[in-house]
C-alpha cells in the first residue's frame, strides 16, 4: 500500500471545576424576565436557618424546651419533634440517643454509641495516639463523642409552644469542636505514570495524618467504622498497590466474551463487585489530643475510573495495530486501557523518539505449531521506545522496513503526529478558606460602588444568587448575616461555586476567605480597581450585542443560533498556549495577572484568546443573548483532563457544545451535539458540587440524526460507505473530512485509508481521526 500518515488530531484545550443544574433569575424588569419559564426560578429552600449557629464539645448534649405533651400529639417518636442529621439537605439522620424530661419538658439529645467518622484499630499501632480494645476514640464511654464531623443540623419539625407541624424545619447548624480545629481537604491527583497520588493541605498542629476507609451513602452518611489504610507523615499518600481500588468483576473487555455475553445477557457496562458502592476514602490529621474532623469523602467509584490497570494487549494489538511492524508511518498512536472501575479506554502513546536508534537483532521464525520449522535470522530495526500516556505501561517499538536516509525525518514526522493527538491539562483550584485568626478588615476594602445592573443572574437559590449579584458588583466583602445557611460550610461553598462559574462576567475571583465570624466573605479580584472590572464587564457586555447582531437573526431556529455561536467561538477566538504553560508553573493555583483575561470571557471576546473556560463562559453569554438557554459544564476530558464546555436547550432537549475542541482546522465540529452516549467515553461530568441531583435534568439527548453536526450536514456515513464517501470528496477538493460511527479505531480507520489508497494510488494521502471524524487529504 502507499504510505497513510496519520496527523493532526486536535489540541484538546482545557480548565474545569465542578457542574451543577443551573435555574436562572432575573431581577430587573427586562422584556427578557417575561419570557422565562418557572423553572428557571430560584428555588425556595425546603428549611428555614436559624441566625446563630451553636459550637458544642465532642461529650455536650443537645437540648430542646417543649409547652406541650407529645402524648396528647399522638407523638410516637422524639425525631416526630426534633432531629439531628449530618447534612444541610436532612437526608443523613444521626441514631442520637434521646432523654425526655417529663418535668423540666426538655428533650436531651445524646451523641451516638458509634460516633460519626469513628475509625477501628485494626492495623492500627497499639502506641498510636488513641489507641484502645476496639475503636481509635478520645473518649471512651458510650455516648460521649459526636464523632469527626464538621457540622450536624438539628432540625425542629414542629412548633415547640404548640406542638403542630411547621412548614418548614427549622435548623439550627451545630458546629462540632474538634481536637485539631483546622479543615482538612484531599483532592486526587495522577502522576505522569498514571499512579494515585492523594493530597491534602498541610495541618500545622497534627503529628501524622491517616487515610481511611468508611462505609458511607447519600442517604445514611457514615454508618459504619472506618478503617485505617496508611499512616503517613507527609500530607500525600501514594498507595503501594492500586489493587484495592478495582472495584469490579467482569471488566467491559471481557463482557464481549461468549461466555460472559451468555452469563450476564446483553450489554457492555462492567459488572461490578457487590457491596463497594458505598466505599469512600478521607484522611484525617492526628496528634496526642485527637484528631481533625473527617476531610471530604472520595467515593471509590469515582476513584476507580481514573486509574488504569492493565493494557489489554490482545485488544491493541487487534485494533490499534502492532508496535513491531514493517513501516513507521503506521505505528499505532493509542493503546487500550482497562480501568479499575473496569471500563475501557484509550491512550495516546508517547514516543520517546530521542532514545530512538539502528539495531539489529536475531528473530526466531516458524510457521508450524510444534516449531519444527524454527530458523533464526539477523533483523536490522529502528527501536523507539515508548509509554502510555497517564499509565505505567512501556514497551519498545521496532521498525523493520527503513530508509537509512530518511528514517530520522519520519521519526520527527511521528512525534509531530503524537504531538498533535494529545490532549492539554489545566486548572485552577479555587477554594473558601476559613480563616483562624481575626483578619484586618482594611486589607479587604467594601467597594465604593454598587451598580443595579439588567444582566441575568443564575442560581437555584437565594444565597447563591445573592452571592452572584454581589461578585458582579465587584464587592470585595460580603456580608452574609441575612443568609443564615451559609453557616453551613459545604452549603456556603456550592452556593460560592455555582455563582462563580454559571455567571460568566463574574470575572478573574484570586481568592475567597470566610472570615473567623463566619458572616462575612472576603474576595480578592484580579482586577484590584473596581471601575477597571466594570469596564472590562461593559466591554464585555456590549461586544455581545455588536457579535449577536451580526450572527442570530430573528427567524433562526434554536438549533441554527447554536450553530451560528458555535461557529463565530472558531473563526474569531484561539487558544492561548502560554496562559495553560503559565497555570502550569504556578501548580495551577492562579495564574499571573498577564494570563488571567485568558480564563474569562473577556479572553475569547476582547483579545481572541482564551483557554477553554473562557470559551465556554463566552459560549454562555452569547447564547444568553440569543435567548438560548445554556449552562456551563465543567468535568474531565477523556477522564483525567479538567475541562469546560457548554450544553444547550433546543427543542426541549440538551446537546453538547464543546467550541474549544469543535475550533480544529481538520477535525471540525467532532463534538457539536454529539449523542450523550456517544460523549462519556470523552467527556465526563464533574458531580461533586451544589445540587448534584439536578444533573438529571440536564442529560444529553442521545438523538443525533436531528442534530449532531455531521448528520445534519448530511456528512455522516455508516462503515459500509464511508471509503467511498471519502473517495468522493478528495475528487473534489483534495481534502475532505466526514464522519462515521463514533467508536472507530485505528484498526478500522487504516482499512479505510487502505480501502480509499487502494483506488488514488497516491504517495500524498495523509489523515487522522477522532470521535468516529476522519480528515484525509491528498495534497
């Protein structure tokens, strides 16, 4: 066959934090208020928050005072009354152990006998600070510690005085005193070799830190003991083995076995071990005294899918082609992966091509079974060797058919190739963070200036839309004592996110601090003068109406304003390389005030450069305009690369728009509404912020004959005619770039290109492919 070189697969740009439902809200009287729909409302919480929050020792009861008789209620349990739960939302009771006064007509709550976030002592040291016969507790009587959790909420179900039912709880958020005060937060990271790495911040006063294991779910919370998997002195924990994080039994790859298609009927999905759904991982910081409450739970499920385990050689070798074979230009660029959720994925390969070199070597060769036929020759090869991106995994390509002159250009030729399939990292990691002294409030001046302003504000509920309308404005204090539930830690910060990141003029926040009162929340901007924010906000806001008069006209559909956005994103923005390689250096924690324009909208819309997040906030405003609802999407590509993209509302369903990586000059448009199912295997969503249970609501339409790009530029063929399709267009332009099913291989993309060869007979054919796009020219 001629030569296929397989070139140019996008850059995949990328920044990303966390998704959530959005509703939005407009507060002016704008002719837009009256077209929303009552969805789109804030919503009113289900509880009411009492002002104050209570701090209570590990062994201090709860009580309450009651004016009536729970008998003459028909009252059968206290919890009919009162009750503790381990989240804002009331869905985690806590098994208190109750006491009722008959005379003083006071109900006592008492700590659990199992505390919460309590640790057993198995593998546990017996001169570990803590240590007794059983569980690792710094008091030992039953009922004497409320356990290693933050914040409980007590929820009063009815009126004290009277005893009816209220319409709403109301919840007082107790905070737990701790032996070690400061919070605790572990995040996950993969090394370059694709090995867990968990850290978290640096706890001043904790001697060593211990990783633990706990039984926990959404509706009970913790449950169960924990159990310790590592002491460990630095604040990182890297597993000796991952084994522990496989949590299935029947991998994707081996469902497609007879016998366990036989077994377990039809499907794909892995099967998964019984009884790890509910295992979580969390770190905790200890000293003599005590501990620190329990750092953020990391679901096994969701660790497991981000670590590989095994590189199915079969498979690879199958469909992705050999790494011993006779021409360079059809070395294969990925490899398959089995991830220890069990799901299969591919992995770019890197060619490490400056160790590449000539060798000869002695092969075997035979043709019959029992090798009495084996004979050995002298083979001279180009050896390369190479890793799996994001994995463990190496090998050694060998070469056998070369040209001694031009082996070195193909070489280079191929690390262009592989340079251009891979994807690109980055994010900033913003956070609240408590403050344990009293801070200066002169360092965090109230901003002079309040605008009423028309722009909508998007939220699901009032904090966050409070919080939203302030950040607009700017303000670099805000007061939070008339929003009693930003008491609540986790509450305060899911509000915080939402606002930050479904509001796109909210623009370059540096940092958050709660203040030690907690009713204040202090912000630095990267713009330190307000009236410069403003003008890069008007800036903002009037290029949106100069691009939407220019690109939406009134009688396109939905469908065409996605479209028409979509395509002014790629001809008018690229991506800004030197922003990501400056968040790089900085750890991703913030990037230099030379880059921050880079990861808002102003980046896009003002200088026409910009990373992904500033995409996809720009993506939002200009459809916003258009009257197109849209929210902002933040997750992982191709599960390990933080990244923002955008879905839409057209005709009542949501579609994926991803103008980051649909602006490629060959591989246009590969993820323009393409189908829900076809996108996990790239896109991941991130469900770890406010309102996760609302991501339902915005699933991706699996319909793509309507919709998808390539389907409604009737440039979408199924394998039988793809080939000929191909042919066709190169007839015409020299180039020519369609689309076929979205799980094509390298396997299936050569026998294409063979197929397509086999009839130009042409040296000049080149190509690529990705998501089931195929790019060929024959320039």
């Amino acid at each position: 066959m001629k030569k296929i070189w397989v070139v140019g697969l996008m850059a995949l740009l990328v920044t990303g934090c966390g998704v959530d439902k959005q509703r939005e809200v407009e507060e002016s009287t704008s002719k837009k208020e009256k077209k929303m729909s009552s969805e789109q409302v804030v919503k009113e919480l289900p509880v009411v928050f009492e002002d104050k929050k209570k701090e209570i020792k590990q062994d201090e009861s709860l009580s309450v005072d009651i004016n009536f008789n729970p008998k003459d209620k028909k009252m059968k349990q206290m919890t009919e009354i009162v009750e503790v739960y381990q989240d804002a939302s009331l869905t985690q009771p806590v098994g208190v152990y109750y006491d009722y006064d008959k005379e003083a007509k006071k109900i006592i709550m008492n700590p659990p006998r199992v505390p919460l976030g309590s640790i057993g002592t198995l593998d546990v040291n017996e001169k570990d600070y803590g240590f007794t016969s059983g569980e690792l507790l710094f008091y030992q009587e039953p009922n004497k510690q409320w356990g290693r959790v933050k914040q409980l909420f007590a929820a009063t179900k009815v009126d004290l005085k009277t005893g009816d039912k209220l319409d709403k709880p109301e919840v007082q958020v107790i905070d737990v005193k701790q032996s070690i005060e400061e919070r605790i937060k572990m995040t996950l990271e993969l090394n370059k070799e694709g090995t867990p790495v968990f850290k978290w911040n640096n706890i001043k006063n904790a001697d060593y830190y211990y990783v633990i294991t706990y039984d926990y779910t959404k509706k009970k919370g913790f449950f169960l003991q924990g159990f310790v998997q590592a002491k460990v002195e630095k604040n990182q924990w890297i597993p000796d083995s991952t084994g522990q994080f496989m949590n299935f039994k029947v991998s994707e790859y081996e469902r497609q076995t007879k016998e366990n298609k036989k077994k377990y009927g039809k499907g794909t999905a892995p099967i998964k071990k019984e009884n790890l759904d509910n295992t979580a991982y969390a770190v905790v910081g200890v000293n003599k005294d005590g501990t620190t409450a329990v750092s953020n739970l990391m679901q096994l499920n969701s660790i497991a899918g981000k670590i590989p385990l095994n590189e199915e050689i079969k498979k690879s070798f199958d469909e992705e082609g050999n790494t011993t074979i006779e021409e360079m230009n059809i070395l294969p660029s990925h490899r398959w992966i089995t991830m220890e959720d069990g799901s299969l994925v591919q992995r770019l390969l890197t060619y490490d091509t400056s160790k590449a070199k000539e060798a000869s070597e002695v092969w075997a060769e035979y043709e019959k079974d029992d090798l009495s036929d084996l004979t050995s020759k002298r083979v001279n090869i180009v050896s390369i060797p190479y890793t799996v991106d994001g994995t463990p995994f190496k090998g050694i390509a060998k070469v056998t058919k070369y040209d001694k002159n031009q082996w070195k250009t193909e070489l280079k030729n191929l690390e262009d190739r592989q340079n251009k399939l891979r994807n690109k990292a980055g994010i900033l990691d913003l956070e609240i963070k408590e403050s344990d002294v009293a801070i200066e409030m002169k360092d965090y001046p109230v901003a002079t200036t309040k605008k009423t302003t028309n722009d909508t504000i998007y939220a699901h509920e009032k904090l966050g839309q409070y919080l939203a309308k302030q950040m607009l404005n700017g303000q670099t204090v805000i007061d939070l004592s008339n929003y009693s539930e930003s008491l609540s830690t986790d509450k305060l910060m899911d509000n915080f996110q939402e606002a930050m990141y479904q509001n796109p003029l909210i623009l370059g926040v540096r940092s958050i601090q709660l203040s030690k009162t907690g009713d204040k929340l202090l912000i630095s901007y990267d713009e330190d003068n307000q009236n410069d924010y403003f003008k890069k906000q008007e800036a903002i806001r009037q290029e949106v109406k100069k691009v939407n008069q220019k690109i939406i006209k009134k009688e396109m559909t939905e469908l065409e304003k996605e479209y028409a956005i979509n395509q002014y994103l790629i001809d008018s923005a690229k991506y800004d390389d030197k922003a990501l390689e400056n968040a790089e250096k900085n750890q991703f924690k913030q990037v230099d005030k030379a880059f921050s324009d880079s990861f808002t909208p102003y980046g896009v819309l003002i200088n026409k450069n910009g990373v992904c997040s500033s995409y996809a906030g720009a993506f939002k405003l200009l459809a916003d305009e258009a009257e197109l609802e849209s929210i902002v999407v933040t997750g992982t590509l191709e599960g390990n690369v933080p990244h923002a993209w955008n879905k839409v509302k057209i005709e009542k369903e949501w579609h994926i728009a991803d103008s980051t990586n649909n602006d490629n000059d060959v591989l246009k448009n590969s993820l323009l509404n393409i189908p829900g199912s076809a996108s996990k295997t790239v896109l991941q969503e991130n469900d770890e912020y406010l309102l996760n249970e609302y991501l339902v609501d915005f699933k991706a339409s699996d319909k793509d004959k309507e919709r998808e790009f390539y389907h409604v530029e009737n440039r979408f063929f199924d394998p039988t005619r793809i080939s000929k399709e191909l042919l066709s267009g190169l007839a015409k332009d020299n180039k020519v770039t369609l689309r076929t099913n979205y799980d094509l291989d390298d396997k299936s993309f050569n026998e294409v290109a063979k197929e397509v060869n086999s009839e130009l007979q042409s040296d000049n054919l080149t190509g690529t492919y990705w998501n089931g796009v195929i790019f060929l020219s024959n320039k």
